[in-house]
C-alpha cells in the first residue's frame, strides 16, 4: 500500500519537473514509475537470490505481508533512485534551457497585425 503512495508522488514530482520546462508530463511519469519499479525488481531478486545461494531452505519461509526490513530499505532504495534520475533530468533540462535561443529573440522581426 505504501509503495502505492511512493509511485503517485514520484509520478507527480516527475510531471511537474517536465510541465516546468515544457515536455509531455505523462512520459516522464510512467519514467517515475518505470525507475521505481526496476528498482524495486532488482533489489528484489538480488536479495532473492543473496538469500537462495546463502540459506536455500529459508526461500520457502519467506513472508511477503507486512512491514520488513528489506521491504524498508528497498523504499529507500527505489526512492534515493528516482530522486537522483530527477536531479539528473533537471540539469539536463537547464543546460538544454540556457543554449536554447529565448523566445523573446525569436519573436524579434515578427509582426503580428
């Protein structure tokens, strides 16, 4: 249910960042949910396998209900993630941003009667 919350933020943390420079809003929040998902995959099954190669009785235990460790540090995980791959993004955009020609200087010469 949690992890429910985390991908309706980040995909709305990630709609606004491209709604501020311009770009499809959606793409950029199914990108949210894409890294958030992978990332939680990826933790998962190499904690999965960590587990089967160290103790391979103990695969057969596991409990997905409730709160867990794992299950904390894999949020932690998957949001550091998605927070890094949005600063990435927003210094991209900027550069992008800063050589792009203003519009202003575009318009320059347009007569609109």
């Amino acid at each position: 249910m949690l992890s429910i919350f985390i991908l309706i933020g980040a995909y709305r943390y990630y709609a606004q960042l491209a709604e501020r420079f311009g770009k499809t809003k959606w793409h950029f929040g199914i990108l949210a949910i894409a890294i958030y998902l992978g990332t939680q995959l990826f933790f998962g099954f190499s904690y999965g396998i960590y587990k089967g190669i160290s103790d391979p009785y103990s695969v057969e235990e596991v409990s997905y209900t409730g709160f867990s460790l794992i299950n904390i540090i894999s949020w932690i995980i998957s949001i550091i993630a998605v927070y890094g791959v949005y600063k990435f993004l927003e210094k991209k955009f900027m550069k992008e941003q800063i050589s792009k020609p203003s519009l202003e200087i575009e318009k320059i010469g347009d007569k609109d009667l």
